[in-house]
C-alpha cells in the first residue's frame, strides 16, 4: 500500500485510543477499528505509521502487526490461542540441555538454571532437566499452572507473549519477560545460546546471521509490546 496520508493523530472513545490518518481510524486487515488499550502503545504504533516513506512495509511495523494480531485472530477465541502457547510448557527449551562441549554446558546451565529457578519460585513448581533432545515429561502440576498463568492474560497480552514463546521456544522465559523478572536483551541471549554458538564454531554467515537477527527483531517486539501495554 503507498503512503495516501499526510497527517497521524490519536483519538480515545469507548473502545480505547485509535490512531487516526488525516482524520480515518486505521482498520485491522479485518476491517476492524484499530482500537489500542494503552495510550502509550498506541502512540508507539501511530509513530510506526508516521515513519511510512513511499510504501507500508509489515515488517518495519511490528507493533502494528501485534495489534492487529490481537483484533482478528486472538480476540475472538483467546482460550484456542493461549493453549497452543501453553503447550510450551511440556517442553521448554530451558530443559533440555547438551551433553557437550563443557564451555557450551555451563552457558546453558549458568542462564537457564537461572529461569528455571525464578520459575519454581514463582509458580511453585519443579522442573525435569534431560541432556540431549529425547522428550521428558514434565510434572503434571508444572504444566498445569504455568498453563493457567497463560490462560489468565487478554488477547493483546497474549499477542506480545507469543513471538517471545514462539521464536524462543521458551515459556518459561516469555512468562519472566512479561513479568519484568527479567530484561528482554537478557532473556534473547538466554533464548539464543545454541545458535550463538553455532556462529562461533563455524564462523560468520550472513544468511544465519541475518536470520538470528530478525528473530531477535521480532523477540523484543514482542517485550516492547507487553511493556507499552502495561505502561502507565
């Protein structure tokens, strides 16, 4: 789409703040009002939109691209969308670790050990650790409520939960993003040890490292979404 609008502003009615061009409320890809709860989120996006040269670009707009996640596909069912970010529980990245390199080791031990701690101090659980990628069965209470704590949140809390989960494969350090137990540059080198490491042993490759980069574009995404969700 190329930029037909000269003027941004945001408006705040029933449904929360809109970010309006010259004057018309954006709209969802599913004609739904573009509505935003928080103030501060909805400035972030309408500054996305500010910085439109010629032509809409999804990816330089990520903030945008949550909202509208949370509109058309979380909203109208959040309990299907947050069972598949539940899933993560039986099998959080931070359980399974390597059996080698000893230097490779004690990364994983020395960052993951960290979130698995916060965690059974936070929800009362314990976690089963494996070396390798054979599956191990989490403890039924573990799945249960780290489940729950997923389950608990609203549509737009969901959208900027999921690329933390879903591009780290981690729940677990999704779950101490949202709850600012631990900062989101923390947590994306805690999420990216294994491929880090990778680009080390081999060497610089630009199509890895372009790849690990806009993953980690789309991980902090997500953290500054639910950060400007829960902003004052």
């Amino acid at each position: 789409m190329k930029r037909f609008w000269k003027d941004v502003a945001l408006a705040h009615g029933e449904g929360g703040w809109s970010v309006q061009l010259d004057g018309r409320p954006v709209r969802t890809p599913a004609r739904d009002p573009l509505a935003l709860p928080s103030k501060r989120l909805a400035e972030a996006v309408a500054e996305e939109w500010r910085n439109v040269s010629d032509t809409v670009n999804p990816r330089a707009m990520p903030l945008t691209g949550l909202a509208n996640a949370a509109i058309d596909r979380i909203a109208p069912d959040p309990h299907a969308f947050a069972a598949g970010l539940a899933k993560y529980a039986e099998a959080d990245l931070t359980c399974y670790r390597t059996e080698g390199p000893r230097e490779l080791v004690d990364r994983q031990e020395e960052s993951w050990d960290t979130l698995l701690a916060w965690a059974r101090s936070r929800y009362q659980v314990e976690f089963r650790t494996t070396q390798g990628l054979m599956h191990v069965e989490q403890p039924e209470e573990t799945v249960e409520r780290l489940s729950s704590a997923v389950h608990e949140l609203e549509a737009f809390a969901l959208a900027g939960l999921s690329p933390l989960v879903t591009v780290g494969g981690s729940l677990v350090a999704g779950l101490a993003v949202l709850e600012r137990a631990i900062a989101p540059e923390a947590a994306w080198a805690a999420v990216s040890i294994d491929d880090h490491w990778q680009l080390e042993q081999w060497g610089a490759d630009a199509e890895a490292e372009l790849a690990l980069e806009n993953r980690r574009r789309d991980f902090l995404a997500g953290a500054r979404f639910m950060e400007l969700l829960n902003a004052a």
